[in-house]
C-alpha cells in the first residue's frame, strides 16, 4: 500500500473526478492508498465532497442481497473482515453495517484485538520507516510529562486514589468484576483437585474440599510429604513404605497415626 503523498498530478486529477460519485473504499483499492489518507489527507483539505445520492446508486447496483448470502453473512461476519464482506458480494460500507445493526452482528474480541495488533504494526512499519517512530515516541513523553505535572490523568494510568470503579465506564467495571470472579473460581477448582490428590496449595486461601472433613484434608498432605521425602507411597493408600535407601524422619513417622496413615518397611510387604 502506497502513501497518499506518492499520488501523481494525474491521480490527482482522476481522485478529483471519481471523489463525489465512487465509494471511498473503492477508490482507496484502486489508486492503492488508505480510507483515511484518502479522507483526511487528500479529500478533506481540498474541500472534495460527496453526492450521497451517487454513491448510494453506485454501492446498491440495482441488486439486494440474497437469503443464502444473508445466512453467509449472519455466520460469518464476527470473524471476518468487512472489506472482505463487501468485496465477495459487492455491496457498499453503509449497506453492511444495516444489516449488521438490523441482525445484532458483531465481532468477537479475539478478531478486534487480532485487527487492532495488525493496525498497531501496519502503523509501526509506516512510522518507522517515514523516520518519524522516536520523534513520535520523544513527543508523547513529554506530552506524558506535562499532564503530570498539571495532575491530569494519563491515557491508560491510574490516578493516586483512583480504583477501578472510578476510571471505567458501568459496563467495563462490570465485565472487569466478571472477569475477576470467573478467574479466582477456576483457581479455587484447581487448588481443590489438588488437595484432593494430596498435593500442596498454589494460593494462599482457605479451602475445605467438598465432602472431606479436614481430617482428610491433613491426610492428604501427610501423604504427599511422605512421598516427597522418598516414601513409596500409592495414589489413595494409606500406608508409607520405606526402603533401606529412604532417609527416614521419625517426627513424621510419629505423627503419621493421627492422620490415618502407617509406616511399613517395603521388604515386609513385598517378600
């Protein structure tokens, strides 16, 4: 894709002609360049304006879109591009986007924030190779600077005593709070799987298993320090084994019994 500053004299000219009565993105496609250089950049400052009414002809074709590619669309459209959409059936950006409203179609957030990645390195590529990437870079920092000295908030920072709750908007604090909730109940499920196999805690919190009393609890955890420390100990056995090679601990050997548990010799069982 070219800069819109590469655009001929001639180009320049048939942008003039095409502007009022072809859709941006059409045009952006044909003289290779983007929406918003087109826009912003070339139309906007030479006062270009657009006759709806033509390019609302232009998008529409004389031609609807059918059931079957209604059904394409509704299936496919939270995954896919919108250029790409309107490019396969030939229809314009404003007829989409009805349709979109009309049915509640949207993107997921995996496609938006793949689409925004490759928009933040399509504009990382530009910037760098333009030589403007460090002086941008140099000029938000001071900008950064500045509103911290006059106490303002910085884009994507918290304020001294700012929460959450202050800096998001109602329906962002509530899917943070969702978030948070569904994040420390999946840590709750795994700690509690692993307090059933007797293995240690990854979290601080309190757990009690369900339909285990804490005595099952501390057996479990008895036996996984048994095994740790070179017992042979079997998944779901209460008894601990050792050999001539285990270094044995005779505090936990004696307080083995309170917990349900026994210590054998290996030999004594095999042989």
């Amino acid at each position: 894709m070219r800069n819109y500053r590469e655009l001929t004299d001639e180009e320049l000219l048939e942008l003039e002609r095409l502007y009022p009565v072809t859709p941006n993105r059409t045009l952006a496609k044909q003289f290779d360049i983007s929406v918003d250089g087109l826009q912003d950049y070339v139309a906007y400052p030479r006062g270009w304006k657009k006759d709806r009414k033509s390019v609302l002809i232009g998008n529409r074709g004389g031609k609807s879109l059918t059931e079957k590619q209604e059904a394409w669309i509704m299936r496919h459209y939270k995954n896919t591009k919108n250029q790409d959409i309107m490019e396969k059936f030939g229809i314009g950006e404003s007829t989409l986007h009805r349709f979109a409203r009309k049915h509640g179609l949207k993107k997921t957030k995996q496609f938006t924030k793949k689409m925004q990645a490759a928009a933040t390195a399509a504009a990382y590529e530009v910037c760098r190779d333009y030589g403007v990437y460090e002086e941008n870079s140099r000029r938000q920092k001071i900008l950064a600077a500045e509103r911290k000295a006059r106490g303002e908030r910085i884009p994507g920072s918290f304020m001294p005593g700012q929460s959450n709750k202050d800096r998001l908007s109602p329906k962002r604090y509530r899917e943070s709070l969702e978030k948070t909730r569904l994040k420390r109940n999946e840590s709750i499920r795994k700690d509690r799987i692993r307090i059933h196999f007797g293995l240690p805690q990854k979290t601080k919190m309190r757990l009690h298993y369900d339909g285990y009393s804490a005595i099952h609890r501390k057996k479990s955890i008895h036996r996984h320090l048994f095994r740790k420390h070179g017992y042979i100990v079997e998944y779901g056995d209460d008894t601990c084994y050792y050999t001539s090679e285990t270094k044995r601990h005779p505090k936990m050997e004696q307080n083995a019994p309170k917990y349900g548990l026994k210590v054998e010799p290996w030999e004594e069982t095999t042989f």
